[in-house]
C-alpha cells in the first residue's frame, strides 16, 4: 500500500543484506495489515555499523534488525540491552524509546522455540535430554531457548571441543558437553536434535552425524532453511522422525520486532511461509 509522510520506519542491518529475507516478510504483514510503513534493507559496513546504528533515533527510525556481521557488535552499541540479549552475547532486534534510546533485544531464541511449538506440538521440552549440534552464535540462542523452556539436559557437540566449553561454563544450566566422536552415542534416550552448524546448507557438505542411536519419536530440525529439507532432515523423515524445518526461526524471531514498532501482532503462517519462501527461489 502506499505511505504517507507519517509512515512508521525500521529496517535491517547486515553486510551484505541483499540476501535478507526480512525485508519481504515484514513487507508482506505491513501490506496485510494496511500498515502506513516500511521496512527497508540497511546495507552498512562494520566500519560504519556504529554511527549507522546510533542515527536511528535522528532519523526518525522506531528501530531495527541487525543481522550478520553485527549482532555481537550491537550488543556493545545500544545504551540498554535485556537479559536475553545479555546471555545470548548478541542483539538482533533494536528498539529505539521515545527519549531516543537505543534499547537492544535478542528474539532468536524465541523464535526457535515458537517455531516448534507450531510445527511440532506434541514435542515437550520436558519429555527428555536435547542434543545440540554446532556451538557457534545460533547454538547460544537455542540453547538458552531449551534451558529455559525446560529441558532437563542439553548435550553439547561441536566438532571444537573447547568453543563447546567456553559456550558451557558462559551459559550454565544443565548442559553436558560431548566429545565430537562421541555425538553418535550421545543420541541416545534423547526426545530432541538441533543442527546449529554450517553443515547442511547448500553449497556445504551435509553434517557428519549418524543417526542409528536416535530414539524413533525425537524432533529432528535444523536452523538451516536453504535448502529446506537438508540431508538431515531428509535422513530423519525417512528413519520416520518428526522433523521441523529452519524458516520458521526466521518468521517467528521476527514477530516481537514487528509488533513493537508497527503496532500489530502478526502472523506466521502457511501463507507467509510461501510467500518468504518464493523469495530464496525467485
Ligand atoms: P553461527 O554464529 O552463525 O552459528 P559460526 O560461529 O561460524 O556460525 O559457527 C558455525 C558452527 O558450525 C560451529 O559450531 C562450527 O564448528 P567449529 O566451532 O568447530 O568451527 C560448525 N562447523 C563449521 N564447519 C563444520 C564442519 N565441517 N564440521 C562440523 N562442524 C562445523
């Protein structure tokens, strides 16, 4: 729909940011909802992302997302950051206050807990020990996730055995850390099993993990969303395990952001998905 001088503003900041699909999905709930607004694509430099980020209030900005290369940068930048944030070491959303004030949150982890609650909600985060695959900044957020959803332990592999560590001791919280050779027995007895590597998106080979120890019924996903269904998922669905793909993260870590700034709950669903989804092919 067209805008007005009065539209409300934000964005997402990245370097690069062409392949940011947060323009189109907040895009596609601004059209939905009749919302005077835009969303645009922020392509600033880490040598700028600074200066960038602290002229939003200037600019009239409500705030913004930030993705790669500077989430970690943001956390230092804005003048309060949450307790997520905090714990998480990264800030993806940012909101500016009416004084002008950058206050910065982290909703990943929401987002992947969202996403399984509506992919998959027969999958209890009670019922059983999780695996984690990957200690990279996507792991602190879904294992921070898990904790605090409840899950009575989060079994840690990361080919690094120390960056595992170094997640452990950062994060606390019942998280047992496993030795990379051992990831294949550590499936065992567990209700849950995140890919939170590289390994598995396209262009990489996929990740290097068996799965004959995984009990039958455990929740296999992957924050991977090109390709959608990875290896992973392929070998899970095909073993007959419930699998949840990587896009809806993205869709539901978007939500708190939207609403604040827009002033509208939205809504994640199969037509959103699509219509995101018609964005990485086309
Ligand atoms: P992000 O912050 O987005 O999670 P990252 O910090 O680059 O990304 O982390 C990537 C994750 O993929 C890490 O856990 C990394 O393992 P290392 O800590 O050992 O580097 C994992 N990864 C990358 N390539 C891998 C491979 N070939 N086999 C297994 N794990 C791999």
């Amino acid at each position: 729909m067209p805008i007005t001088g009065k539209a409300k503003l934000a964005g997402v900041f990245g370097w690069p940011v062409g392949h940011s699909l947060s323009p189109r999905l907040h895009g596609f709930w601004l059209e939905r909802y009749g919302i005077d607004g835009v969303y645009v694509p922020l392509a600033v430099e880490p040598s700028n992302f600074e200066t960038a980020l602290r002229a939003l209030p200037k600019l009239g900005f409500l705030g913004a997302n930030v993705t790669v290369p500077h989430k970690e940068a943001a956390l230092a930048v804005c003048d309060e950051v949450d307790i997520l944030a905090e714990r998480i070491g990264a800030v993806n959303t940012v909101f500016v206050t009416p004084e002008g004030r950058l206050q910065g949150s982290n909703t990943d982890a929401f987002g992947f807990l969202e996403n399984l609650n509506q992919e998959a909600p027969a999958w209890r985060a009670d019922g059983g020990p999780a695996v984690v695959i990957g200690a990279g900044g996507a792991a602190r957020a879904v294992i921070v996730a898990l904790a605090d959803a409840g899950v009575p332990e989060v079994r840690l592999a990361n080919r690094t055995f120390e960056r595992a560590e170094t997640l452990a001791r950062d994060l606390g919280g019942p998280i047992t850390v496993i030795p990379w050779p051992e990831r294949t027995e550590s499936l065992g007895g567990t209700n849950l099993l995140v890919n939170t590597t590289t390994q598995g998106m396209s262009g990489t080979p996929s990740l290097d993990l068996s799965l004959e120890a995984l009990p039958g019924d455990a929740l296999v996903t992957d924050i991977i969303y090109t390709p959608l269904k990875t290896k992973l998922l392929e070998e899970a669905q095909t073993r007959g395990n419930p699998t949840v793909d990587g896009l809806g993260m993205l869709l539901h870590q978007a939500r708190p952001g939207f609403a604040r700034w827009f002033g509208h709950e939205p809504e994640v669903d199969t037509e959103l998905r699509s219509f995101v989804l018609s964005g990485l092919t086309g």
